[in-house]
C-alpha cells in the first residue's frame, strides 16, 4: 500500500508540470489570438463588380460620368498646419541684442479619401508629416478637426480620423487586375481647387522612382511598387484617388515625374491592395506589421545574366541573403532567382517587394525558385519582422522600447 501511495505521489509529481505547460501554452496561445486576430470589422466598401464599362465586344466604354460620380464626393480636401523653423539673423542680432524666439507655421494642402462611414480617411504620411494640426474639407465645403491615427513612412500613407455623418465613403477595387492601357480618373484638390477630375490611362505597372527613398530615414523600408498614369496630377493632389471606370479605387495618387515641381506627363499611385494591409494595422495596431523576407534582391539584368549564365532576364535576382533571415531558414541561395511568388510571376524586384509588403510576420508564402543548376523548386517562405522573429509590433511596444533604450537602432 505504502508503494502505491509513493507512485501516485511520483505520477502526479510527473504530471503537474505537463498540466502547467499546458496550461501556460494555451494561456499564451489565446493571449497571441486576441493580439494578432482583432475584431473583425468593416474597413471598406468592397466593389461588386456590377458597374458594366464594356461593350458587347468587350472593349472599355470612353463615358467616365458615372465614375466621376460614384468617386468625387469621397475625395477630401486636407490642409496641414506645419512648424517652420525662423532662421536667425546674425547681423540684426549684432545691433539689437538676441531676437525672442518667434514660432512660425507654414500651411500644406493635399487630398484624403473617406474609407469607410466611421470617419477612417487615408492620405499620403508627406502631407500631414510634422502637422500639429490637420483639418479635412468634405466635397460639401463641411469642415472638421481630423485627428491622426498613424503612418506609415515606408509606404507614404497615413490614416486620419474625423467625427462626421452621412458620409460617402469610396468603393475599393482590386489593383492586381488593373491592366496597361485601362482608363483611370485622377481625383484630388490641384493648387487648391477642389473636386477636381483628370483623365488618362495606365501607363506602366510596379514602377519605382526612389520618391519614398529620398524622403525615408535611415531605420526605413520603402516600398515602391507604382501604378504609373498620364492623368494629370499636380501639387495637392498627393493622397487622392486614382479611379477606374467603375469609379472603384484603385490607387492613392503620390507623386509626379517632373523637373518643374507640375505636372509633366506622368503620375504615380500606390497600389489600393498594399493600401489595404497598411491601413488595416494602423487601425489595428497603431503600426504596421512588415513583414521581410531576408534577401538583397535586384532586377535580372543582361549584365547579370551573362555572369551568372542565365538562360533569361525574367524573375529576380538574389544577390545576398541574410544570416538568419526568412530567405536562408527556408533553404535559398545567394545567385538564386525567385521566379514566382504565389502564383505571381516576377519581371522586376518591385513587384516581389510589393507581394512582401502586402504581408505580415509569421504569414506564409510560396516561392518558385531556379536554382544554380537551373532546376525550379518550390520554397515555403515564412516571413519574420526586422528583428528577426515573428512577434507583433504594436505602437505601445515601440514606444516603450524607446523610452527604455533612448533611441532606435538599425544594423
């Protein structure tokens, strides 16, 4: 009897800690569920595809009415109080005695769309930046006080909230069927005149013009991925709408080619579906969950493919991966060139970057790789945040790891 009382004790001993890990596991399972899962919501008013803008021959209708219609009272007028620094006058101060400091502003003007009847407007992060104090103007000349929910340096977007009612919110379209040669409106607020409408087609598609490059610190990402149009974009159109003949969005209008600062033939959109996963974290987390795949990768060119002897130019080139990044725990190589991403094919870096940008840590994607020997393979990439692990990156978190270290680090 006293045996068995000792191996019940013993067998018990044994399981509490099971119990407990268990138990722990669970606990930070459900703890990681409420954090990444967040109340599911309504971000967008999602496009049904009913709009008809073909004829019977399938060729795009030219009457751009409806779309005008559908798109005009969901574009927003933005203008951004911004501090300016007052440079001092050595000479004056020489005669007079120190100048008193003398805080001055200056003003800046762009676009918004209204997302959703909650109040949620996205606009580019360059025309709110720095702004401490930010008012939006409905296409009914309604004024309010916006306040701002987050941004996104890395791809030049930024979400506004305001309080209002009754409003319009845009249609969201799908920028991956956007085709070359389609029919798109540009609507925004050029040199401050507001609701205004222009025209063209889709002249390129994932072009990248280092414009986020220029204006990003050093701790940055940036993401380019470009719709290219030749609809007329100017100075304050920065934020608003690219539309299709639907009147669907299908890209925020960002920036120009130009030397002259106006309009010069050509303009570029980020795409609405990299829009979408950005203004959804900043929503949800206050930041943006970027996810990286842990590879130096550049565009296949003939340069590249007569050293490296390969067969094309098509898919992109992995110059370098990094020790225990994304790309090296799921087996690729330095010299390698990814040729699909799920299902997608690849004709520049870009493209691979805005497939990436579209994801979070921890999300799943599948490569079609040709290997040195020119054989394809497929490759499960898992990707992880810029420190290396798949934890979620929240507002609260990255503050807090300010306030503690004094300052952000970057290799």
């Amino acid at each position: 009897m006293k045996k068995i009382e000792i191996f019940g004790i013993g067998l018990l001993g044994g399981l509490l800690p099971v119990i407990l890990f268990f138990a722990y596991s669970f606990y930070a399972q459900s703890s990681y569920a409420d954090i990444s899962k967040p109340e599911s919501r309504d971000y967008f008013v999602e496009a049904n595809q009913t709009a008809d803008v073909y004829d019977q021959s399938g060729i795009q209708l030219l009457d751009l009415t409806s779309a005008s219609e559908r798109s005009i009272n969901s574009v927003v007028h933005i203008t951004a109080k911004i501090p300016r620094q007052v440079q001092r006058d050595p000479f004056f101060e020489f005669f007079n005695g120190p100048q008193q400091p003398n805080q001055q502003f200056a003003f800046g003007a762009g676009s918004g769309v209204v997302l959703n009847t909650e109040g949620y407007i996205v606009t580019n992060n360059h025309v709110i930046d720095k702004a401490v104090l930010i008012e939006v103007t409905l296409n009914n000349n309604m004024k309010y006080s916006a306040k701002l929910v987050g941004t996104d340096p890395n791809t030049d977007l930024a979400v506004l909230k305001i309080e209002a009612k009754n409003l319009e919110p845009i249609v969201v379209g799908n920028s991956d069927d956007v085709k070359i040669g389609e029919w798109v409106l540009a609507v925004g607020n050029p040199f401050d005149l507001t609701s205004t409408v222009t025209a063209g087609i889709v002249s390129a598609k994932s072009r990248n013009i280092n414009v986020i490059n220029s204006r990003a610190r050093r701790d940055n990402f940036p993401i380019e991925s470009f719709i290219q149009t030749d609809a007329a974009v100017n100075p304050g159109n920065s934020g608003g709408a690219l539309v299709n003949a639907r009147g669907e969005l299908i890209g925020i209008n960002t920036a120009i080619a130009s030397n002259t600062g106006s309009y010069a033939g050509y303009s570029f959109a980020i795409p609405v579906n990299l829009m979408r996963k950005v203004v959804k974290d900043i929503i949800d987390f206050g930041a943006v969950q970027s996810g990286f795949i842990g590879a130096k990768i550049t565009n296949v060119t003939q340069e590249i493919m007569d050293t490296e002897n390969l067969p094309d130019t098509r898919g992109v080139y992995v110059s370098e991966v990094l020790p225990g990044g994304a790309a090296e725990k799921a087996g690729i190589k330095a010299g390698e060139v990814i040729m699909r991403i799920d299902g997608r094919d690849l004709t520049t870096s870009y493209e691979l970057l805005e497939e990436v940008g579209k994801g979070s840590p921890g999300q799943k994607m599948l490569l079609d790789v040709r290997g040195k020997n020119g054989k394809l393979r497929e490759v499960t990439v898992v990707l992880l945040n810029s420190d290396g692990d798949m934890a979620l990156i929240t507002k609260q978190n990255s503050e807090e790891k300010m306030k503690k270290l004094g300052a952000t680090f970057t290799e």
